[in-house]
C-alpha cells in the first residue's frame, strides 16, 4: 500500500471474555448512540487515563469512552455529523493508537466463532 496501515490480530478467546464482561449492560439502547470498541495496537505510551473521556470535553460530547478490559477500550458514540471527526481523536485521548469497530461487529464475530467451535 502506499500509505503506512497496521493489523490488529485478536484472538477469539480475547473476543468471548469481553463478551462475558458485557460493558455495555448498563447501558440502555437509544436510537441515536452507538456502541463501539477499541482496541490498543500496542501499549499505550503512557499510562491510559481515567474513565470516562468525553470527546469533546469543553462542550457537548459526541464520543464517550467510558471503560476498558486489557487492551479494549469500550463507549459510545452519538449519531451525527461532527462524529467522525470525533472519532479520529480517542487515539490522542488514550495516548495509543486504536481501531474501532462497532459493538454490533463484534458481536457477530463471535457469533461466527461460536459456530466454529
């Protein structure tokens, strides 16, 4: 490729214990936010800050990161314009680089794997 790219690798084990620890239970369903994970691409290169981090945290936020197991980083995102924009900044909030997928993602890869097994 012409432009530097990393690959993430997790294991599926990895997968089924956050599964199990089911971050988002708390948290009630709402048209206009979205669940999401993160996963660190290395150790952070510092230690990683106290939850929650809102995004922005001066006004309203549109990203929320609102916990963490190992090297996932679990929130919520609200559905807008500006989200995107947004999201491009949990790598500077965390000190690490991360790649984000949607909780729903996850949760059908697991889905796959449990059929696998």
């Amino acid at each position: 490729m012409p432009f530097e790219t990393d690959v993430v690798l997790c294991e599926g084990r990895e997968l089924m214990e956050l599964r199990a620890k089911n971050p988002f239970a708390t948290q009630a369903p709402q048209p206009d936010v979205v669940a999401f994970v993160s996963v660190l691409i290395g150790p952070p290169g510092r230690r990683l800050p106290r939850m929650p981090i809102e995004i922005p945290s001066s006004e309203e936020w549109f990203v929320r990161l609102s916990g963490r197991h190992r090297r996932f980083v679990f929130g919520i995102y609200r559905r807008h314009l500006k989200t995107i924009g947004y999201l491009g900044r949990i790598d500077a909030a965390l000190g690490a680089r991360v790649t984000t997928r949607n909780w729903n993602t996850i949760l059908s890869t697991i889905r796959i794997l449990e059929r696998i097994e």
